[in-house]
C-alpha cells in the first residue's frame, strides 16, 4: 500500500515536471501538438475522409464546400477533402521512411568517417560531391532515371541525403574521439564498435534530432515539389504536390484546391521548424532553456 502511495506521488510529480516544461516552452508545445495533429489527420486518412479519394461525381465538378464535400471538389469531381487527407498520408509516409534510411545511413558513415582516418578523405570527397548540388536537382535527375514510383521518389530523397548527416556526426566523432572518457574505454579494452556506438553517438543524438527534425519539412517540400512539376505520384493517387499544381488552373473557380494543399503543405512545414528551432535552443549549451 506504501508503495503504491509513494508511485503515485512520484507520477504526479513527474506530470507537474513536464507541465511545467511546456509551459517554459511554448513554442515547442505549438509544434509538437500541431505536428501529433497533422499525423493524426495523416494516418486516420480513411476513417475520417467522408469520400473515396479516386471517386468521380461529375455532376458536383469544381462544386464549392458543403455538408457533403467540406472543401468543394476538383476538376473531376473528387472531393478536394478527402484527397488531401490521402495526400497528406502520401507525402507523410515518404518523409518519415525517407528520414528513417537516410540518418542510420548519415551516422554510420560519419562515425566511421571521423574515427578511422584511413577512410575519411574518400567517404568526405564523396559527401562534398552531394552536397554540391542542391537535393531537389539531384531528386529530379533520379527520379527521372527510376521513374516516379514510391520506391523510386524515395531513393531520389535518400541518396542525396544522407551527406549533411554525415558530415554532423564526423565533426562529433572527431571531437569526441580523443576525449577522456573514449580514452578510459579504450584503455581498458573496449572495442571499436563499443566505443562508437556506447561512447560517442550517444553524445551527438542532440544535433542529429535538430537536423532529423528540420528535415521531415525540407522532405515535404522535396515531394511536393517533384509532384508539382509532375515527378512525383502519378494520377489518380492524390498528393499534395500533385493537387495544388491542379489547383492552380482553377485557382479562380475552385480555390480551395490550391490553398488546401498549400496549406496542410504549409502546417506541416511550420510544425517541425517549430520542434527544430526550439530543439536546437534546448541542445545548445549556450542556450539559457532549462532542460527537461
């Protein structure tokens, strides 16, 4: 019965803690609520969108907002709703799967950049080739050659990308690699592998959660951009992209088009410049953020 009085303290406690932190940071909780909205909105796509996306009602064509059709619908009579909806799920996906290859991706080669010299000219000349061009040139080019298939825009997304990470974690690593406590591991034993992935990524998760995180919105505006000039999800799958280059034809007769998709294009954006700005703030050791 103590104990569980004692538990019941300490998770009241915990709750007043990070109440208390958000309420320091409320920059941080604006991003982060938008940011569980907008993905909540994402994945529960097909529970609420009130229309199937490729469905036609050509008698309602470029029809404006109603009880039946919230945004009106398009040139096609689809419901402008529900293909945002499904657009936002589209892009949603392609941002997150590309994020979760290109960084694992971006830290094993700048870790094993920064710690064994032997291979840090080559793999860095090779990053500087990448980060010559800029990403959506590189997006277009591959894109052009894979064709514009899912697997394809994320290739497009991932090869390019991965350099800025690497690049992150091989100043980390080179930092940190003669430091006193990667000192003490190797002096008594510890392996490479050990001491790379217990010592040091450890202590550069800050930076590469800024970066990761002001990335899912540069992604967003890669995939939008590669659907606006007709590059990226083909017809009928809706995405954001593909939905406000539509738009822009009827932006007089049917606007909610454009703005819809350039708005949820736009939120998304916000949300997670909102998290990374404020991430980098609380990361920063010159910061004066209290930390949680």
């Amino acid at each position: 019965m103590e104990h569980s009085y004692f538990g019941e303290k300490l998770a009241v406690l915990e709750v007043k803690r990070v109440w208390g932190f958000l309420r320091s940071n409320l920059t941080l909780t604006i991003g982060v609520l938008l940011f569980i909205f907008i993905s909540m909105v994402a994945v529960m796509a097909p529970v609420i969108s009130p229309h199937n996306p490729a469905e036609m009602h050509l008698e309602e064509r470029l029809s404006s907002p109603s009880a039946s059709f919230p945004l009106g619908t398009d040139q096609f009579g689809r419901c402008i709703f529900s293909r945002i909806l499904y657009g936002a799920q589209t892009s949603f996906f392609i941002a997150i799967v590309s994020t979760l290859i290109i960084v694992p991706a971006g830290i094993i080669i700048g870790m094993y950049a920064g710690y064994f010299s032997r291979c840090d000219a080559f793999l860095m000349r090779l990053a500087d080739i990448f980060l010559a061009f800029p990403s959506i040139v590189l997006s277009i080019a591959i894109v052009g050659v894979v064709g514009p298939s899912p697997a394809g825009i994320i290739l497009s997304l991932s090869i390019p990308g991965w350099a800025k990470y690497a690049r992150l974690i091989r100043g980390s690593t080179l930092s940190l690699k003669n430091s006193g406590f990667v000192e003490a591991a190797r002096a008594i034993g510890a392996s490479d592998k050990y001491i790379l992935f217990r010592h040091i990524l450890p202590n550069s998760f800050g930076p590469i959660i800024e970066i990761a995180t002001l990335g899912l919105g540069s992604k967003i505006i890669s995939i939008s951009g590669l659907g606006f000039l007709g590059l990226g999800f083909q017809p009928p799958t809706p995405e954001l992209g593909t939905i406000l280059k539509d738009g822009l034809v009827y932006l007089q007769t049917a606007p909610m088009m454009a703005l819809s998709s350039g708005g949820m294009i736009m939120l998304f954006v916000l949300a997670v410049n909102l998290i990374g700005s404020e991430l980098r703030s609380i990361t920063d050791p010159r910061s004066d953020t209290i930390e949680l």
